[in-house]
C-alpha cells in the first residue's frame, strides 16, 4: 500500500441478537428486512475463530482507496501510519472493539474473564469494557455489580437460576452518563438502553441467566463454572459518572487498554496531544473531520499520521473520542 492514510469510516459488521431490535436504523444503519440487530460493531477486527457467530467479524474501510480492507490489512501494510507508537494484538490486529447496542429486551446477566483467569484458562481473552448511554427510556435499568454486604455464598448458588436477580444492584441510567465494566463485574443492559460499548477486542462471555422464561426466548448455554470462577464482588475500577451539564470536555477513563473523552460543543474540537489513532463517534448532532461529514452514530478512525485533521462540530453535538494506550 502506498497511499497515504487520512481519517476514514468503516462498514460496520450487523450483529443479529435474541433481544435486540431495530433503532439502530435511526443510527444510519441499513438493517436486513425484519432482523432483530443488538449490535453496530463499528470498529472490529477480530478472528473468525473468536466470535462463533458472525461469519466475519471485521469492519473494513467504506470508500477511498483502501476500501474493502480490514483494519489488519492496513496494519500489515500502514502499521506506523495507522498507530504510530501503539502496539497491535499479538495477532497482529487492530487492539480496540468499539460498538452501538441495541437493548430491546435485557441482555444476559454475564460476566466477562479477569487477568488471573485468563492467564490460567489459555482460551479465555480479557474483556473490559465501558458503556456510554446514548439513549434511556423512562424506567430502563442497568445491572451493575452485586448488592452491597454479599459474599460470594450469597451469589454463586443463584447462578443459572432467576434468584440472581435480586442479588444484582440495580440502576436507572440516564442519557449522556458513563459506566465503565471492568472484567470480573456481574452485569446486564437491560431493555429500552441504547449504549455505546468501548472495550478490549474479545468476545469471552460467561452467561448466568438468560432471561429465557421471561421473553420466551430460546435457552441459550450458560456458564455456571466459568462465571463463578470470574466473578469478582468489589473489581476495581468500577463506577459511573452522571451526565455533564452544558457545553465542554471530559475525560471519561484513562486504563491501561483505552482511554475516553466526551466533547459537548458546536464548534471545533482540539483532539487530545496523545500518540496512536483515534476512534471519533457522533452521539448527537453532526461532524465534519477532514472532509467527510458524520451524522449521529457516525463513527470514523483517524490515523496516528493525521491527527493534523480538522475536526468541526457544526451544531450542538455530543462527540466521544477514543484513543488507544501506548
């Protein structure tokens, strides 16, 4: 490849999911007639072998001269362009999965592998995550951790039966607050949530109830020893930041995997002074980065080579901007 890199957007790969729906086509998604889409992957690169059920769970390039590549073709062939000083997966992968969800029904009560799992369990891949609430109906719930003064007698005989509900703390998020999920944190989105999901590039999930008899979906495996052996009662890092007031900038998190900004403003934006690309996404309102025009649910990535890019909110508009830790 010889062509300079400059910001471009990726097709996002559609993720068909027993409790998902059909907003994301308020989202600029064009959906298959009559598919229940739970989730834009925007930003993915992952292996065939990783995800079971997605055929090819890599986002590649729209347009341009690049089009139709997949995040590690441009790695194998604009590795220094693309990130800079960021290292990608050991796989050679683009090391960020960012993602629009759709929560028409509650998702599963799951939990994702911590470190020390992980590194005992060679098919396990840490997962972390975080979640920014783009849109909340009135009385939607989040399930976020255990309740307070539970020990691990309390939870674990619950799990694969509907009696870990009530040991779930529970909360009703508005839109424009942050929750961030470390790996080892019980958790569940839950019907009537449209988030955006930022985390490591890993699809390990361990299932401990499933809502089945709820809905009257179709049982699907749980994963009674994997997830008690991940569950952590108090994980670091856990906690949530209520929705900013007015116009400005925040930094959302900084961990060792990603690191989150949320602009608020209609004018622009000055990118953060850090090396590696940047994953812009239009929660609201517009954006104009070097040309191409985002709209909301756009999601564009700027090359470490072009964070030079002018980048301009043309109305009141909610933009995240991820970047990648050296």
């Amino acid at each position: 490849m010889t062509e300079n890199l400059r910001p471009f957007v990726m097709t996002p790969v559609l993720s068909p999911r027993p409790w998902g729906g059909r907003r994301l086509e308020e989202y600029g998604k064009e959906l298959p007639e009559g598919a229940l889409i739970g989730e834009s992957w925007e930003v993915a690169d992952l292996a065939e072998d990783v995800v079971a059920y997605i055929d090819d769970p890599r986002s590649r390039v729209a347009s341009g001269p690049f089009r139709g590549h997949s995040l590690a073709d441009l790695i194998a062939g604009n590795r220094d362009e693309l990130l800079g000083p960021i290292a990608p997966t050991d796989e050679g992968r683009f090391p960020l999965l960012v993602k629009l969800l759709d929560a028409r029904e509650h998702l599963s009560v799951q939990v994702h592998p911590h470190q020390e799992y992980v590194a005992e369990h060679p098919g396990a891949r840490l997962k972390t995550e975080s979640w920014y609430v783009v849109e909340a109906e009135p009385e939607a719930t989040m399930f976020y951790g255990f309740e307070a003064g539970l020990s691990r007698k309390d939870v674990v005989p619950s799990i694969g039966t509907s009696d870990i509900v009530p040991t779930l703390y529970t909360m009703h998020p508005e839109p424009g607050s942050f929750h961030n999920v470390p790996a080892g944190l019980v958790h569940s989105l839950g019907a009537g949530l449209m988030v955006a999901e930022i985390q490591t590039p890993s699809d390990t999930t361990y299932r401990l109830y499933d809502w089945a008899v709820e809905y009257g979906r179709e049982p699907r495996p749980l994963h009674a020893e994997e997830g008690a052996a991940s569950i952590l009662l108090n994980p670091a890092y856990a906690y949530s930041l209520p929705p900013a007031q007015g116009r400005g900038t925040r930094l959302l998190i900084s961990n060792r995997h990603y690191w989150i900004r949320e602009h608020r403003t209609n004018t622009t934006l000055t990118l953060a002074k850090r090396p590696g690309p940047r994953v812009m996404m239009v929660i609201r309102g517009s954006l104009e980065l070097d040309g191409l025009q985002l709209r909301q649910g756009g999601t564009a990535i700027v090359p470490a080579a072009a964070l030079d890019s002018s980048v301009t909110a043309k109305r009141p508009s909610t933009i995240l901007e991820i970047g990648l830790q050296g």
